[in-house]
C-alpha cells in the first residue's frame, strides 16, 4: 500500500469515486515545508469532477514554519496510477515526511 497525502481536491467524495471507484478513509496529518499556491486547471474532465477550475498546488519553502493540513490515505499501487492521471502536468508526485514522521507521496508544483 502507498501512503498518499491529500490537501486538495481528493479530498471530496465524487473526485474519489470519479477517481479511484471508492470513497477512501484517511488520517489527519500536517506536511511541513510547504505553503499551498493555486493553479488553473483546464482539463474539463478534472474540473467537471472536482467542480473547481483553481485548485490548490503545493511549494516547497523548506521553511518549518510552513505546513499544510491535510488527510493521508493509503492506496493500492492501480490507484495510485489513477492519482497521476488525475493530477494535471502542473503537479508532479514527490515523497516528503509529514510532522507524524510518516513518509509519504504528495503532488507538488512540478518546477
């Protein structure tokens, strides 16, 4: 299983069940060294499943001061396949460590 750290739109109901054909269960974490950015997205299919045509993008500060709240689910290595075909060319899949200690995978601003 892969621990996938979500601080944005796969979050909500429908883009799971658009995205991987199941509601996930999670836990609470915070991401540290990072701030949250916002993105356009022009994908229709994406926009037509979170509802959103600007979505939150994740930039690394390396500041610990900075962190995001989010939720990290863990998924099967098919999903997380879907993952990357949800995310836009914007993001790219990075690991990180979250304030738990957990390692994780994040969708990150790809520079």
């Amino acid at each position: 299983m892969n621990a996938l750290f979500s601080y944005g739109t796969l979050q909500q109901p429908q883009v799971q069940l658009d995205t991987f054909g199941r509601l996930l269960e999670g836990q609470k974490d915070t991401l540290i060294g990072y701030k949250l950015g916002e993105v356009k997205i022009t994908d229709e299919a994406v926009i037509k499943s979170s509802g959103k045509e600007y979505h939150p993008i994740l930039i690394k500060s390396d500041h610990e001061e900075d962190t995001v709240d989010g939720t990290v689910f863990l998924i099967t290595d098919a999903e997380l396949q879907q993952a990357d075909d949800y995310e836009v060319d914007d993001y790219q899949r990075v690991e990180a460590q979250l304030k738990s200690g957990k390692t994780c995978w994040i969708y990150a601003a790809a520079n």
